[in-house]
C-alpha cells in the first residue's frame, strides 16, 4: 500500500481498496472539522486545542477535530489527544433577574360603587342615597356612586344628584 491510496473500513473492520470515493465515505461532524482539516503537518494540528493528528498505514494522515478522532476506528487510526479533554467554551455566568413585586392594582372606584353598579334602572339608582344615574350618548346609562359620577366629564355625562352632597354615613 502506499502512502494516499484510498480504502475503506467494512462492517467487518477489514481494509479494501477503493477505486471510487463512495459519496458518504465519511461523516464528520462539528465545526472544528473544517479548522482542522486545513492544517497539513502533525505540529500545527496538535497545536490547535480542538484539534488531532491521526495516522494509519492505509491512508495519507491527517489533522481532524478530537470529537471526530474520537470516532475513527483505533484499530486502524492512531490520533494524538483523544484522551484529553475536548475544549469547553467558556460559558459566560447568567444574570439572575430577581421577580419584580407585583402590587395589585388599586381600584379607583369606592366601596359604594359595587352597590350603585347593581342597580339597574334609574328610579331605584335614584332612590339609594349614595347612588347617581348617569346618561351619556356614547355608551348606555348606569347608576354610579356619587363620589364616581362626580368623577365623570361633565361634557359627555349627564349624572343626578352630582351636586348634592354625600350622605354621612354613621
């Protein structure tokens, strides 16, 4: 055999020679491949962290990745470095965001208005001491609490009983 004659490993390990390259002769996987396979001489692969100097008798040697060496048949591929430690990027530490409080939000409309909402017409909005009826043309009428309605624009809602003054309640 001589030095870059191209054979092929079978599913019995056993060497033949190849008169074409098949299409999936090999697959390499990872980036580093492609850094590795550029580099020509044993000295400037093993240089590289990524990267492996593998010979055999069978083939031309060569630089590929340790992942990939590590693949290789070490019955036919002796490769330098596949005992160290692949490189390991350096993970950069995670900012740990504390939750934020979230505070409920506040309701703007009084005790009141819960009883005022619940009724339904005007006549008995009207006869509760604490409640106004409001007309409005852009959305239909409803009972407030006065304190509410005071609230409202006087241009858009009509409310009874806005300029009364509230009840004191005992």
């Amino acid at each position: 055999m001589e030095d870059g004659e191209k054979f092929s490993v079978d599913g019995n390990r056993r060497l033949e020679e190849m008169t074409e390259a098949p299409k999936d002769s090999m697959v390499f996987l990872g980036d580093d491949e492609a850094v590795c396979n550029v580099l020509g001489d044993e000295d400037s692969c093993n240089a590289k962290a990524p990267c492996s100097w593998c010979k055999a008798a069978a083939v031309k040697s060569a630089c590929h990745s340790i992942t990939n060496a590590k693949k290789l048949p070490p019955a036919v591929f002796g490769c330098s470095k596949i005992d160290a430690e692949e490189p390991v990027e350096e993970k950069k530490p995670v900012e740990v965001v504390k939750p934020v409080e979230v505070k409920k939000p506040v309701n703007p409309l009084k005790d009141d208005e819960a009883t005022c909402s619940a009724l339904s017409n005007e006549g008995a909005c009207n006869a509760n001491s604490v409640c106004s009826w409001c007309n409005a043309a852009a959305v239909r009428p409803a009972c407030h609490s006065i304190e509410n309605a005071k609230t409202l624009p006087p241009a858009v809602f009509d409310c009874s009983k806005v300029d009364a003054e509230e009840p004191v309640q005992p």
